[in-house]
C-alpha cells in the first residue's frame, strides 16, 4: 500500500511538477498517461471500426420481461397512459431479483467482442455489451444506456439517466445524435458533423469520467 501511495504522490507530482520525472530514483514507467489523439491508445486512428452497425437487441418483454426498461423515456403511472402513445415508453419498474439473461433470451446470451468491437474503462458497460442490451460494438446510445443500466442491473431510473447524461456530456458524446462511445475515440460514428464538434473521445477520454482510484487498474 506504502508503495502504491508514494506511487501515486510520484505520479500525481510528476504530472504537477515535470521536472520530478527527471530525478534520480524516480520510476517513469508510472507515468504513462493516456494521450487520446492520432493512433494512441484510446485515438481515432487505433479505435475498432465496425462498418455493420447493429443497435442492441431488441426487448421481448413478453416472454423476458427483465424491468421493462424501454426507450429511455419517463415512466407513465397506469392510469394516466393513454393507449396509442405511452405504452411504448416505459421505464423500469426499479424491482430486480431476476436471471440476467434470461434463460432461454438467446438475443441477449453473451457474444466476446470482436477485433471490430470497442470496448471501454466500464465493466458494467462492456459486459452490457457483450450481451447485447448495448450495440455489441460499443457505439450505444443515451436510451440504450438507461433501458440496459435498468434491465440488467436494476438501477433507479433517475441515476440511469444521470449516468447516461454524464456519460454524454462529460466524455464528450454526441447530444444530437445521442450517440456514446464506451471506449476510444470513435467521432466519425458519434458526432452529427466532426468538422463542428471536433473529438468526442468516449469513456476512454482522459480526465473526462475518471476517478483516481481503480478497481482493477494501475
Ligand atoms: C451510463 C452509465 C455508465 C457510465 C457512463 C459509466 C462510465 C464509467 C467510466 C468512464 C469508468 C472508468 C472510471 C475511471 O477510469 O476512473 C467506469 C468505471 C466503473 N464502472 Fe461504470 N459507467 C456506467 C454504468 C455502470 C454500471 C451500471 C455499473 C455496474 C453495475 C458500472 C460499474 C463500474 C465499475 C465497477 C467501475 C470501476 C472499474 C475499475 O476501475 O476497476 N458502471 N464507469
């Protein structure tokens, strides 16, 4: 622990004060730092490209009904919805204790990620997608992401649609299209127009929606 602290005073030092990577006894490798531009990890030039996109699987709430989660949209009380319009725009009803996917929902069966897919910094999100309730190849959407936090993890429907929100805003998703990279920068499929936007460097984008601490990495 002594040295993961003194670690992280290095790097956090060496990122404040350059010339601290220039001392003796200081170790350098630490100081990687993602670079998101050109063919870095994370740049638009080393980002899968999959030229068949294909949105999440479909909901089939009949037969799987997971939390009901559909099109991102408010949850409607029964007896204000009318017929034609809002049954088709649900949230989730906020109750879990279900099988993830369900057994026999083969729409929704894990799928590994191919070379063509992106995958990102947020294991709940990938494993989202390698099942389908986001586009297998990591170019999901502001109401994937809400209907998929709900169905599959039951989070309240306010915080996935902050999560959604933050991840669109802060990482520099595209608030016209609506679209999210979950990992590197894939601007040439998320943005209306890149010339406009510039870089949207998704959930890979450094010091966007990051915390300094990790689960699993350095
Ligand atoms: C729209 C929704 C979400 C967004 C935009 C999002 C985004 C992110 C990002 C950017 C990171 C990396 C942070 C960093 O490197 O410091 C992260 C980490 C993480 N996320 Fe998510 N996340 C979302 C939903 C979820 C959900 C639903 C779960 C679990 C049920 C989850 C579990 C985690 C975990 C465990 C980590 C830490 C991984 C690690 O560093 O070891 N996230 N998330």
């Amino acid at each position: 622990m002594r040295s993961v602290i003194a670690a992280a005073s290095v790097i956090s030092a060496a990122s404040a004060f350059p010339w601290v990577a220039t001392q003796g006894g200081v170790d350098t490798s630490l100081m990687k730092r993602q670079q998101s531009g050109g063919s870095n990890p994370g740049g638009p030039q080393s980002c899968p490209f999959n030229p068949n996109h294909v949105p999440a699987a479909p909901y089939n709430f009949t037969r799987y009904p997971y939390n009901g989660a559909q099109n991102g949209k408010a949850y409607v009380l029964p007896v204000f919805r009318f017929e034609h319009h809002s049954n088709k725009h649900n949230s989730g009803k906020g109750v879990g204790g279900y099988q993830v996917p369900a057994p026999g929902d083969t729409d929704h069966y894990f799928v590994a990620p191919k070379s063509t897919d992106i995958r990102g910094p947020c294991p709940g999100l990938n494993a989202a997608a390698n099942h389908g309730f986001l586009a297998h190849d990591g170019i999901t959407t502001f109401n994937e992401l809400v209907d998929a936090q709900q169905n599959i993890y039951n989070v309240g429907y306010d915080l996935a649609q902050l999560l959604a929100v933050l991840g669109l805003t802060l990482t520099d998703g595209d608030l016209v299209t609506e679209k999210l990279s979950i990992g590197c920068d894939a601007t040439t499929r998320t943005s209306f127009n890149p010339a406009l936007t510039g870089s949207e460097p998704g959930l890979d984008g450094h010091n966007k929606f990051e915390a300094d601490t990790s689960l699993t990495r350095k």
